[in-house]
C-alpha cells in the first residue's frame, strides 16, 4: 500500500476525508524569489511601479489574495476553506530580484500550505504579466514552504 494519502487502496486519486479532526489554529508562510532584472527594477520609485495596468505590487497582491481563496479551484485535492487572513508583502531586494512572502492564516481541519504556495505564485505571475512590456526575462527561480504550523507537524525554514 502507498504512503500517500491522497490514494485509495486500489492507488486511485482521493480526497482525504478530514471529518474526525480536530479545528486548530493553522498558518503557513510560502517564499518566493524573482528575477526582474535590472531593466525592470530602474522603473520603480518607492517601491512601486505604475503601468498602464495599474500599480503592479498593489495589483499582484490582490491577485494573490484572490488565488489564494481560489486554491481548491485549481488544486484537486485540496479542500475549500474559509480562510481567516492573507498576507502578502513583496521586497525589492537588490537591482535585479524580488522576493514574495505569502502567509495564510485558518481555523479549521486541514492546513494552508497549498494557498500560501499558490498565492505567492499567482503574485509573481501578476508582477510578470504588468512587467513584461518592459522585459521577458524575467525568471521566477524559487517557489517554497518557509513556515507551517497547527497540524501534525511544524516546519519553520524562516
């Protein structure tokens, strides 16, 4: 039989049943690191940057608040959740990278490391779309869990 939970006993996709756990205060924290490059970077002024779409750290936060409540849209397994906040916070780090911190706070049954993942995502995918007029080099070249917590297990990378 497989360790995955996320299989049956004949290893068909399932959604893990989460009926008999316990509510708990969970919370995750997802990273992740951008190239814009240099080109992109000059256009911004305290950081931020306005195009013709609008301001684009301002937009692609949004857009991640709104995959984040999107996840089991998009993710088949996960489950719907009524998610308690969102954070989101990006920082121009040096003349060519960003860096993108998504926290997802829950009360509930299953965790949050799946919207945090997805939020962080949907941010740089945003900050690409309103950027790339200007440059198609961009790269997001890290997507990861930093921080989880309330379920079996607890992981802090921060």
């Amino acid at each position: 039989m497989s360790n995955f939970s996320h299989l049956n006993k004949k290893n068909q996709p399932k959604m893990v049943n989460v009926g008999n756990k316990n509510i708990t205060q969970r919370k995750a924290t997802a990273k992740a690191t951008m190239f814009l490059g240099a080109d992109v970077i000059l256009h911004f002024t305290n950081d931020e940057l306005v195009t013709k779409k609008g301001p684009v750290f301002q937009t692609a936060i949004v857009a991640g608040i709104m995959a984040v409540k999107k996840t089991s849209d998009i993710i088949p397994m996960c489950h719907p959740l009524l998610i308690n906040g969102v954070d989101i916070d990006i920082n121009i780090v040096n003349n060519e990278d960003v860096e993108v911190l998504c926290t997802v706070s829950i009360e509930g049954k299953t965790g949050v490391e799946m919207e945090a993942l997805t939020g962080v995502t949907a941010t740089c995918l945003t900050i690409y779309d309103m950027c790339k007029s200007v440059s198609q080099k961009m790269v997001i070249k890290e997507v990861k869990l930093m921080q989880k917590s309330g379920g079996k297990s607890d992981i802090n990378v921060l």
